[in-house]
C-alpha cells in the first residue's frame, strides 16, 4: 500500500531516459534499490517512491494525479495533452519544473533520399507515417493543406521503404536511422529533451511541495555542475 506521507516520482522503466534519469536521482543524493521486474522502487533516505512505468503512461499518471512528479520527454508530454484535448477529456495540466540535459531530440519529416523538395507544400496529399498523429496535426493545420497521416508505434522509419509512405514524422538525434533506411529529413516540427514535469502545483500538499523544492534545487545544482 502506497503511502500518502511520501512523493511518487515516475521514470522510465527501461528505454532512452532510464539510465540517465536513475543517475540523475542518484547524483541528487537519492538512494534508491532498483528491482528489474518491479513496478515501485523506494527511496531509503527520502520521503520518495519512484515508479517503473513505459514513457507513454508518465504523462497521464501525472496528468490523473496518480503521480506528483515525472521525468519523460517534452515530446510525450505534449503528444498526450494534444490527444487529451483532441478527445476532450477535462484532465491536461502540467507544469514542466526543469528541462534536463539529456534525452535530446527533433521530431522531424523525412522522405526518401531521391525525393525532389523544395518545401512543405511538396507533401500536399502525402501519406505520413508517424508515433505522433497530434504534434504531426497541429504542424500542418498551421500550413493549411490535406495530408494522410497514419499512426505506427513502432518501425516507423521502414513504413517508406515498405511503400506504405510518402514521408514519415518521427524523432531523430544522430540522423543515422534515417540515413541507414535512405531517408533525408527536410523539415524539423518539434524540439525536445527529457524534463521534470509536476502536477498542477495547487493541488499539491505543502510538505509534498517543499520537497519537490528541495528536490529541483538539487537537479538544478546537478545541471549546472554538467554544463
Ligand atoms: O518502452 P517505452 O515505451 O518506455 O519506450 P519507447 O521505446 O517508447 O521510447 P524510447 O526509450 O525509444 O525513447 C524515450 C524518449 O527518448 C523519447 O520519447 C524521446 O523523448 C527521447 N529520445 C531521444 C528518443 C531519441 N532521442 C531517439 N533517437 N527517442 C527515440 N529515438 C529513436 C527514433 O524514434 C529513431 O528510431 O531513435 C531513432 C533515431 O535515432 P538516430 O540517432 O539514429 O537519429
Ligand atoms: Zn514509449
């Protein structure tokens, strides 16, 4: 039974930001026994439960209050606020606390190498493959024209060479995958790295408050000593 007296922190339970955001905690002082097949991890010497989750789930345990804090990408975060909004459901407020220093990344179009372009209007009437339908949405109702997106979680990079796509929508960092599947990115819609995210701060208790101070301080410091 989870305790009301401690913060619940949720973090990636394996994946990109896991490593780094298990090093984070632990360079802020939080001692921490990671279990591999469990759900909840508890600090030892702070009033602190860590929660193993997918990414995905980080931003509407927050979102739902399951949870007070999270660590997970912008990009997450701003893909289910959209979704929420798009479906209309009431629960969307956030507040990012801090952007850290890792996770970067770009979500970006891409089309096969060969591909003659000039500009977005090139991808009129295309078919877009993409993990983020709503970011991918709002980038093109600002541009005013039709296109066909369709949603791969998932191997989204091959949905071209299998001829399922004209372009596809999906993050980058290094640019290699892309290039290792004969794809150039030709327009970058999103900008994003990993953050501390927090429930709307008005519903949270004043000790539960003062410990995510305490707990942003330390993050900040440890930020600074990187940089
Ligand atoms: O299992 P779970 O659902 O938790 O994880 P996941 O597989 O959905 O996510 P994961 O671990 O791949 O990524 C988690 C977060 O890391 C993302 O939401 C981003 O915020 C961040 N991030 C940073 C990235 C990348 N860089 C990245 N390069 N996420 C994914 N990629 C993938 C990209 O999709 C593509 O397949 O890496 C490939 C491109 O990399 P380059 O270096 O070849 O350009
Ligand atoms: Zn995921």
């Amino acid at each position: 039974m989870l305790s009301k007296n401690r913060l619940r922190l949720a973090i990636q339970k394996s994946g990109r930001l896991s490593r780094d955001s298990q090093n984070l905690l632990k360079k802020c002082g939080i001692k921490i026994n990671l279990q591999k097949s469990s759900l909840m991890a508890f600090a030892e010497n702070m009033p602190i439960d860590i929660m193993l989750v997918r990414d995905d789930d980080i931003p509407g345990l927050i979102m739902d209050g399951v949870v007070e804090l999270g660590i997970v990408g912008i990009n997450v975060l701003e893909e289910e606020k959209l979704a929420r909004k798009f479906l209309g459901t009431a629960a969307q407020s956030y507040k990012i606390l801090q952007n850290l220093d890792f996770g970067l990344c770009r979500l970006s179009l891409a089309v096969p190498m060969d591909t003659e372009y000039l500009n977005v209007f090139c991808l009129k009437n295309a078919r877009i493959a993409t993990s983020y339908p709503h970011l991918l949405k709002k980038y093109f109702d600002k541009k005013v024209f039709f296109f066909k997106p369709f949603v791969l979680n998932g191997s989204v990079e091959v949905a071209s060479n299998a001829g399922l796509a004209d372009a596809i929508c999906d993050l980058v960092s290094t640019g290699a995958t892309l290039e290792a599947n004969g794809l150039k990115e030709v327009e970058v819609i999103y900008r994003s790295s990993a953050c501390l995210v927090s429930q709307n701060m008005n519903n949270i208790p004043l000790f539960k408050y003062q410990l995510i101070k305490k707990l942003l301080t330390r993050i900040q410091g440890v930020i600074k000593a990187r940089e």
